[in-house]
C-alpha cells in the first residue's frame, strides 16, 4: 500500500539524502528546484485559462523515467527552448542585478492598476539598478509564451545565489509583495515563489518550515492529483476522469475530487510539505499517478507541465523539461 512503506530518517526531502531504491531517480532539486511557504496574501487563484499552450502527452512511464534521469532528446529541448529566449534575457538573468529584475518583471501583472501598484513597491524597496532593470525587460517578458518562463526562472537561480543576506530578504519580500498587489494568486505566481524558495532558502540559511507533522494521508494526495486535473481542463467530466486516473495509478482506494478555490494553494502547501516525508518509492508511485492524470486526455497544456514540474520538485524528484 502506498502509505505503508517504512519512512526514512530525517527523509529524504528535509536531509537531501538520495533514497536506497534508485541510485539517480531522487537527486534533490538543482536548478529546476521548487517549494517555500505561502503567501501572505489571500490564495485567491485565477480559474484555468480556456487558451494554453499544447503539446503532446508523454506517457506515464516516460514522466516517470525522466525524474532524475533527462534524455538527450529532452537535454536538447531545454537547451533549444532557451536559446529560443530574447538575447537581452538571456544576458540579465544571468548576473544579479538583471536576474531580480527578470523575476519581477514576470511577476507584473497585465492589470495597468495592480502594475502600477506592483512598479510603486519596487520604486520604494528595490535597488534603484534592479528597478530599472525591470523597467526595460517589461515587455519583453510580456511577449514570452508561458513555456519559456520556467526555464528562464530556472537560469536565473544561479546569479540569485551571489546576493548578500541583505540583498535575498528584500527580494524574498518582494516578490511576495508582487504577487499580492492585486489580492489574488495565480498559479505561475505560486510556482514561482515555490521555485525561488525552494532553491534559495536554504542556501541563504532559511529552514524549509514544516506546517505538518505526522505522515502522509490520502488526502494530501488527493489534494496534488485535483490541482492538477483543475489545471488541465474546465470540463468537469475530464477533470473526473483525470483524477481517477491519476487515484488509481497510485495504488489507493478511490478518493475524493477536490474543489479549484480561493484555498488551493494553502492546501497544496499544506500536503506537498507533508508529501515530502514519503520514501522514494511512494514518491515514484505519487509521481506517476500525477503523469497519469495530466496525460488523461492524450495532450498537456504547459500549465499541466508547469505544475507537474513544481510538485515534483518540491519531493525532491526535480523532472526535465518534457518535449
């Protein structure tokens, strides 16, 4: 049964010990790593958009595979991805100064009220150089279809990590504040600040805080298996269908489709930190049920993948980019 398997000590996710089942498959997240805690804001998520980029489903199996493990087919899909990224971009996020400003500019929103807002923050707490740094890599940002913005996150990680202690807590706050200017969360805007958490946090001496104690329940998977079928369509048959399919990969008795709302992501925090506890194998099999529910109806939207990718970066199982 998929809760029954001996957890291990200090887990896998809080020490960044590799499991004992699989040598490669459970590195802890590099790069391409996600989590952190939620936001002050009130998680008040937009409804998954009707237009979004489609690609073709991997298969279960192939989601599963790549945890750990990217092939050269998908090492140069990334690669091709982001050099298809404007050279300007490229350039700022790969130093400090351009790389606060490429994740702010991400984060501004298409509202002209809530940018305002969101430019009159930076103005007021951003290095004045970072500040016009986002000014100019506004549009540009603008224009990225939503598959580039990831993995131009990703490249931007390693610049972040020459900030000064000063320099991380400020950004860390503002990016939080970015997100909350227009008191609602997107899911981009929650996988962002997962994904700089997740990586940045500890190397600036933040500790991954644990809101739960105890092991995993079925509910916490129920919890990752419906975001992610919510994410993938607005027809609430496929959504069904997607969920079941993902419940029964895992192993578990049915469970209950959970609601898209206002709550998602305090709940997600919530369960990824206690999912976080599973040993390798539960993780394997938690990863491949979520596979299985975002190729349900034989595509994936980059929401899907974007998702899928920080879930499963959060468990320490950091996935490739999937072609």
């Amino acid at each position: 049964m998929f809760w029954q398997a001996e957890m291990q000590v200090e887990n896998t996710a809080q020490s960044g010990v590799r499991s004992s089942t699989s040598p490669k498959a459970f590195a802890p997240a590099g790069a391409a790593g996600f989590a952190g805690a939620a936001p002050a804001s009130p998680a008040i998520p937009g409804s998954p958009p009707p237009h979004a980029e489609i690609q073709p489903a991997p298969s279960p199996e192939q989601a599963v595979e790549a945890i750990g493990k990217p092939t050269p087919q998908q090492i140069a899909r990334s690669h091709e991805l982001l050099e298809s990224l404007p050279e300007t971009l490229r350039e700022a996020a790969r130093e400090p100064y351009g790389a606060r400003g490429v994740i702010y500019a991400l984060l501004l929103d298409a509202d002209f009220a809530s940018c305002q807002r969101q430019f009159e923050q930076l103005a007021a707490e951003a290095d004045p150089a970072v500040y016009r740094s986002t000014i100019q890599l506004h549009k540009l940002t603008e224009a990225l279809p939503r598959e580039s913005r990831l993995p131009l996150v990703d490249i931007c990680l390693g610049p972040l990590k020459d900030l000064s202690p000063d320099q991380y807590e400020r950004f860390r706050d503002n990016i939080h504040a970015l997100a909350a200017a227009d008191n609602r969360l997107s899911l981009f805007e929650w996988t962002l600040q997962k994904v700089v958490s997740h990586v940045l946090d500890p190397h600036f001496g933040r500790k991954r805080k644990r809101k739960t104690s105890g092991r995993p329940s079925p509910e916490d998977v129920s919890t990752v298996l419906s975001a992610l079928a919510h994410a993938g369509s607005r027809d609430q048959d496929l959504i069904q269908s997607a969920f079941e399919r993902g419940v029964e990969a895992t192993g578990l008795p049915p469970l209950e489709l959970q609601p898209w709302d206002r709550t998602i992501f305090s709940r997600l925090n919530h369960s990824l930190d206690a999912l976080g506890r599973l040993p390798g194998k539960s993780k394997a099999k938690l990863i491949r049920g979520l596979a299985e529910t975002a190729s349900a109806d034989g595509t994936i939207t980059s929401r899907e993948i974007n998702l899928l990718r920080a879930i499963a970066t959060t468990l320490d199982c950091p996935m490739p980019l999937i072609a």
